[in-house]
C-alpha cells in the first residue's frame, strides 16, 4: 500500500498539476492577453496580431489547412479586416493550465467598423508561455452560425 502511495505521488510530480492560485494567475495573464489581442485588432493590423503568436504558431480556422509561420498568420488577420472585421470580442470560459502550457476555451464575436455583429462562435487556444509572456500556439475556433439552407 505504501509503495502505491509513493508511486502515485511520483506520477503526480512528473506529470504537474496546478493548484487553484496559479491557476487563477494563468487565466488573469491569458485574459489580459486577450484584451491586448482585442486592442491590437481595432487598430487593424494583420502584422501586429501576428506578433502575439508563438514563434511556431498556427491559426486554424473552419474549413482551411492550418495557417503557420508569422508571414503567413499576418495576411490571414489582415485579409480578415480588408474584408470588413473591424474589432474582435473575446470571453473566456475555460482555462487549464500545466506549466508552460495552457489551454484556454472561449467565445467570440466579430464585428464590423459600426458595430454590427459579422460573426460569432467558439474558440480554443492552446498558448505557451515564452520568456514570461503568453502567446497563441495554436488558435482554432468556428461559428456558431448556421449556414444558410440551400
């Protein structure tokens, strides 16, 4: 019995576990995160939230392949506000940290330059913290829209 109690806190220590206040510390700093993220939207550059983005980041929206690299993420923002987005609304729901890695569940809303709703729907960010600042590793979200009835 001693051996399996020892045994059980050895998994327990290599695998982590966060408890409640560095939880909490991790969901403040990705919160933050996300109004920098929201900020840096309004003001319309594909360049500048593709800087918020972890060096091997990829963005992966509904129905395209993975976007990856910085180049790459920056025409996929910019691209999304020659099209009319203008601000982006972020909630989060969840987070669940281990390390330096989290992974946050939240919702969104896009909007147009007079405030008209485009778009709505769920996200999931995996972010890791680089040199004490947490970026997106992996971004992927989709409406929750319905598609209109052919």
């Amino acid at each position: 019995m001693k051996n399996r109690a020892y045994l059980c806190l050895a998994v327990i220590a290599l695998i982590g576990f966060t408890t409640p206040s560095l939880a909490a510390q991790v969901r403040t700093a990705i919160e933050a995160a996300n109004a920098r993220f929201s900020a840096l939207a309004a003001q319309g550059s594909g360049a500048t939230l593709a800087g918020l983005y972890a060096k091997d980041g990829a963005v992966m929206p509904a129905g395209s392949d993975p976007i990856r690299g910085t180049q790459a993420i920056a025409k996929f923002w910019q691209g999304a506000f020659a099209s009319g987005m203008a601000a982006i609304e972020l909630k989060t729901v969840e987070v669940y940290a281990q390390g330096a890695t989290a992974t946050e569940v939240g919702e969104y809303a896009l909007r147009d330059k007079v405030g008209h709703l485009l778009d709505r729907g769920k996200y999931i960010v995996i972010w890791h913290n680089e040199g004490g600042q947490w970026k997106l590793l992996r971004d992927m979200f989709s409406t929750n829209v319905p598609s209109p009835k052919n």
